[in-house]
C-alpha cells in the first residue's frame, strides 16, 4: 500500500467500478468513475487542487492570503480542506437553503460561510462572490466556472485514469455544472479515439438537480465556451429531480451510496445504452452520498423527496 506524506497526495487516481447489472442492454457494459473516493469526498478536489497550485505558480495567490468563491457544496469543500492544510483563510458564499451537512462538513474545515439568497442557487452564490471579489482585490478569487485549471485538471488526470483502465471506452457521461470534467474528459479521449462520444447531463429548464447546471438558463459557463463545449458535446440528456432520485436508490443494488447528481449521470447512461447497440460507458460519480442523508433522498417517500428538491438544494 502506498504511503503518503500528505492528504493532498491521495486526490486523484479514483476506482472504476462495473455497474453492468444495472445497463438495460446487455450488449453495453456500464462503469462508474468512483470520485467519492477522493479525500474531500467528490471529484471537486482535483479542480479545486489544480487551481490552487496553479495559482500558487504565477504569484496570484500568496502564503496566507484570503481565498473567497462561490459554491454549493463540493468545491466548498474541497477548498476547504486544501485550505486548511495549506494554511489559508476561506470564505465560501453557499446558497442558504443546502443540506446540512454541507455547511457541517464546511464548518469541520474552518471555512467562513457567507450566505446567499436560496432562491437563487449557486448563480446567486457565484454573483455575490464575483461582486465581493470586486470589493477585495486582496483576496484571490479562483472562479470555478472561468478557471482554466478545472478542466486542465480532468485532461491531465480524470481522463489519462480512465484512458488508461479501459481503452475500450465508447461513451463518457458527466453531469454539466462548471463544465470543467466535461471538457477536460471528453477533449483528452476524443484525442485518443475520436469516436468517442461524450454525454452531457443536465436538469430540465426550471428544475433543481443536485450539481447540475441548464445551459438554457441564463449562464454558460466560460469553461464550457472557450472549451468549444457545443463542439465537444455529442449530446445532451434532461434529467429530472424525481428520476435522479429514483436512480440514485438504484445505485445501491451494486452498492454505490452517491449524491443525487450520481443518479442523474447514470440515469442518463441507461438511457444511452438503450439507444445504442452495443458499447462501453463510463459514469462520472461525482460524490458520495453522506452529504444528502438529510434529505432522506434514499428512505422518504419518493414524491415527498421529490417536492423537498423543489425548496432544498441537493448539491
């Protein structure tokens, strides 16, 4: 077993897991990128890791300086333990209305919470910390969704591991949020084999599904457009908050306990090998599913749960 020398080392290098009883094709096989399995619990660490060092390269951000970005959870949190090992102060502007243990596991970090209007989600989140940026010169503002480092990260990490644990890939399916995973996956295997395609998920216009973001709603992010993201894409699948949930639950039957964006990522990969004849998918995993235990997403009534996506911000 490896040994490291700190916690940051262990980001990164995520298992594949086959979830081929769950494909509705048994011409298709179906494997799940486990990022769950990164320290900080979701494949933010390796965006919010790129960034930092990057950012520690050019002299933009400085020992100690203050760190301020929007999130809804993940990035939060991956920051945040980054951070703290590193020794700087973060303040994360967090939509009012996430699942507890968003805020708890952000408190665990030591990370300053600055809230947003709920009824705005993580847009509302990222324009007070784009307007608070303005404010603070001082403080290093990464700006997820304009970084270039996030999708680099995938290009150079997410997407060389898959590569490299099954050549034989046809499709990679990733929910769109920031977009960086997306890019950074699809453009490294599109260089491998062009015939790759590369699945992008997302929540119908109107509707809240944990981490994901509809391009149709006002904000695309820069990641996705200077990635030539409408280029890239193969195709585009609507996902709904009840659907997610219900596929969410499914994931257990292979023993995958994962977030709500998971079920919606591999609802969506179902629905590809449906469509296609035969073929191997890949499911990006974003998270593990600690962080939603409190929306009894797994146990409550599934259209009570469904109602509580309407009011509560799963990712």
């Amino acid at each position: 077993m490896a040994r490291y020398q700190s916690i940051l080392e262990m980001i990164g290098d995520t298992p594949l897991l086959d979830i081929s009883a769950l494909s509705p094709n048994r011409r298709v096989s179906m494997l799940a990128k486990l990022e769950g399995a990164n320290p900080g619990g979701s494949v933010k660490d390796r965006a919010a890791l790129r960034m930092v060092e990057e950012a520690e390269k050019d002299g933009s951000l400085r020992p100690g300086q203050q760190i301020l970005e929007s999130s809804s959870g993940n990035t939060g949190i991956a920051l945040a333990m980054i951070a703290r090992v590193k020794g700087y102060p973060l303040k994360i502007v967090l939509p009012e209305n996430v699942s507890v243990e968003r805020r708890q596991a952000l408190d665990v970090w030591a990370a300053d919470i600055i809230d947003s209007p709920g009824s705005e989600g993580s847009n509302g989140a990222m324009r007070r910390a784009r307007a608070l940026a303005e404010q603070h010169p001082d403080w290093w503002f990464p700006y997820q969704y304009g970084n270039p480092a996030n999708p680099q990260a995938h290009y150079e990490g997410t997407g060389p591991e898959i590569w490299r644990d099954c050549p034989e890939v046809t499709h990679f399916v990733a929910g769109l949020g920031t977009a960086g995973t997306l890019m950074g996956v699809g453009r490294y295997l599109k260089e491998r084999n062009p015939e790759v395609q590369v699945w992008a998920v997302q929540p119908p216009t109107g509707e809240m599904v944990d981490g994901l973001k509809n391009l149709d709603e006002g904000f695309i992010p820069p990641v996705f457009t200077d990635n030539d993201g409408f280029d890239l894409l193969d195709r585009s699948k609507m996902i709904g908050a009840r659907e997610s949930i219900e596929w969410t639950r499914r994931l257990t039957e292979v023993g995958v306990f994962a977030g709500i964006s998971s079920g919606a990522v591999v609802a969506a990969a179902a629905k590809c090998a449906e469509e296609i004849e035969e073929g191997v998918i890949v499911a990006l995993i974003a998270d593990g599913g600690w962080k939603y235990l409190s929306t009894g997403a797994w146990t409550g009534d599934l259209d009570e749960v469904t109602e509580r996506a309407r009011r509560i911000v799963y990712f």
